[in-house]
C-alpha cells in the first residue's frame, strides 16, 4: 500500500509535475493522483499523493521522485523535501484486474470451448524450465516467452498461436496483467470450469522482455520418443518433478484432441470429434473430451475403444513399475488424482517464475477445494448421436 506524503513545491514545479502526473496516469490506468493546493496565488504549493500505486514505473515522474527511498532525501536542485518516505509498491499484476481477467476467460470458455488449449499453453510456457539454471529468464518457465513468435515456432508449440490469439484481447483489456500471470490464469481456469479441482494459484509473475530471452527448442517433451519412460523422467525431472507429478500431470490428456497435422499423432477425426464444438476433427484421449474428470487412465488401463488416443507416453504409465502405481490409483480414485493433479499444476505453473511481489499475489480467499462438477458443454463430445 502506498506510504502518504507531501512534497513542498514552487509553482513551475507544481505545473511541471501536474503535467507528469497526468502523462503518467494515462500509462498507468489504475494509479489515483490526488492534489491538494493551499491557495491559487502563485505562492509555495502541497501536493498530497497518498494513493499513488506505481509510481516507480512512471519515467515522466522519475526526474522528481526517487523511488525505493526509506530515508530522508533532500534534492538541491529543486528544493524537495522528503521525510522518512517509503517507497509505494508496484507489484508484477494488478490483483483486480486479475480477478476481472478471470471471469473474461471463463465467458471466452463458454463460447469457444477452448479449454484444452489453453491448458496446453500454460504448460508450454511453464514447461521450459531447467532447474540446473539459476539466471532468469535463461532457465526457462513461466515467464510468458511463449508470446514470442520464435517460441511459438517451435514443433512442440504447433496450433498454440491460436490460444495466444484467443487471448490477446483479455490482454488489451487488462494491461496491468503480465503474459506469464495470463497464460497460467487461463491455464487453471480452464481446468477448473471443465469441472476440475480448484488449483491453488499465486500470481505475479514477471514477463520476459524479448524474444532474446526465448528458450532454445527441445525443452519440452516429445509424443513418441523411443524409450516413453526415460523420455519423460528426463524432461520432469530438469523441471523439478518427480514420478507422481509426472503421472498426475498426465491426466490433464483427459482434456482435448491430437491433431496430426500439429503433432504427427492421431487420426484426422472420429466419431467422438467429428462434430466439435470447436473446429471438429483430431483424435481425443476419452470419450467426453471437454470434461475433466479420471477417465483417461480408465481408457487407457481398459484398452476397449480403438477410437480413442493412447500415444506411447501415455501407455507407459501403465507398464513403468513407479508410474503404474500411481496410475493405477487415478483410475479408481478420482479425489486422489484430484488432489495430486491440483498440486503438481500448482507447482508447475511456478517453474522458473520471477515473482513481484517475492511473496507472489493470491486472488482467492480461503482454502483451495475441489470443485464441484458444473461443465456442460461435455455433452458436445459424448460421441452420441
């Protein structure tokens, strides 16, 4: 919360300063200048700034006020005068802009239907992070580098414009929300109203800056390489994950299609895909493919329905001694998946994420629940006809 505090000014001063201020609120939309002066003679003016939010972002103020100052500071030049002034804290996201944004993404989900992708997005932004690099944003993750069009180039990263697409808009609408905070709020939300856990989510996070700061392709995990366990051990555990984790996260394939003109896997369409909603066509991992829910490790472990996808990562969960246990567990225990699914997104939406405040940001009061089951647009892909 920003610290109150008067400046003594001369009437130059005053006018030079009104004019920043004005200029400065214009970049920052949810900073509140409020000024107060003692008399309109051109005699010594107060000036009350005590709501001012960001201003250590602004560089038209920047030549007045000297932020990050918890001491006295005096300016020679101009006569300024400062007493034991905090500095105002400016945060990565605007936390009501986060929450407006939110509630943006889940009518955009009522119309599109584009849960499945914007999962994927949050994950592929998250997912190129390398825990044995400190530097950010070099050691990849959440950093929203993803919007960058060299990354989103990547074979791995095929059809996920679409998704940056969707959300520009939100974006445009909220200025006060960091790519790498979006892409991850998208991400949980979507989950979430496709009748999934609720995922316990901070936000905050700091955005690269360029697509300098792009990760090098190959981070992220491959369909069908030759040995599916060694693949995936190798890819989730640069990131910090274990084997519970990597199995729980598989389960999020119980959202979505393959679509072989993006990932080379999957059949052009099926009976479960032919008609949308969306645009129609790909192959899904579960019958009711918008609904999160446990059945993708009952298909799997089942084997009965040759419409449905089982890539060789996904059926190894089911032969790979470590992964089967936990596998095994998630297809007759769906509050377990839930609680160990909401964990490990949690947890994988931090990789590599810069945080401000260091602390992060929460949105939501009190403890995070499962959420109860309210999709409806699951029955667009039940398969009947």
């Amino acid at each position: 919360m920003a610290e109150a505090f008067s400046l003594s000014l001369t009437p130059p001063q005053m006018a030079s300063l009104s004019r920043a201020a004005a200029a400065s609120s214009r970049l920052l939309p949810r900073a509140r200048l409020g000024f107060s002066t003692s008399s309109s003679t051109p005699s010594p003016s107060s000036l009350s700034l005590s709501s001012l939010k960001c201003l250590r972002s602004s560089p038209l103020l920047s030549h007045l006020l000297h932020r990050q100052k918890t001491t006295s500071v005096r300016a020679s030049s101009g006569g300024l005068g400062f007493s034991s002034v905090a500095a105002p804290k400016c945060s990565a996201s605007d936390p009501d802009q986060l929450k407006s944004a939110r509630e943006d993404i889940k009518e955009l989900l009522k119309s599109t239907f584009c849960h499945p992708i914007l999962v994927r997005l949050g994950w592929h932004d998250a997912g190129t992070y390398n825990k044995n690099i400190e530097e950010w944003p070099l050691r990849g993750g959440a950093n929203g580098s993803l919007r960058f069009e060299i990354e989103l180039k990547h074979g791995a990263n095929a059809g996920l414009v679409n998704a940056v697409k969707l959300l520009q808009p939100i974006r445009d609408k909220y200025s006060g929300v960091t790519y790498a905070d979006l892409f991850q709020l998208a991400s949980a939300t979507a989950v979430e109203e496709a009748g999934g856990p609720k995922i316990p989510m901070k936000y905050g996070r700091v955005d690269a800056s360029g697509p300098e700061q792009c990760p090098e392709e190959g981070r992220l995990p491959d369909a069908g390489p030759p040995s599916p366990a060694d693949h995936l051990r190798d890819v989730f555990y640069r990131m910090g994950l274990n084997d519970k984790e990597i199995v729980a996260l598989s389960g999020a394939h119980t959202l979505g299609r393959s679509r072989p003109e993006r990932s080379g896997w999957g059949k052009p369409e099926t009976k479960y895909t032919k008609d949308g909603p969306g645009a129609p066509g790909g192959q899904s991992w579960t019958v009711q493919w918008l609904k999160f829910d446990n059945s993708y490790f009952k298909d799997i472990k089942e084997k009965i329905d040759e419409e449905l996808l089982v890539l060789p990562t996904d059926a190894i969960l089911f032969e790979d001694p470590s992964f089967k246990v936990y596998a095994e567990k998630y297809a007759v225990d769906q509050e377990a998946f839930f609680k160990d699914y909401a964990e490990a997104h949690a947890k994988l939406s931090n990789l590599g994420a810069k945080f401000d405040p260091p602390e992060g940001i929460a949105i939501d009061d009190g403890p995070a629940e499962a959420a109860p089951e309210k999709f409806v647009a699951a029955k667009y892909s039940s398969g009947k006809d």
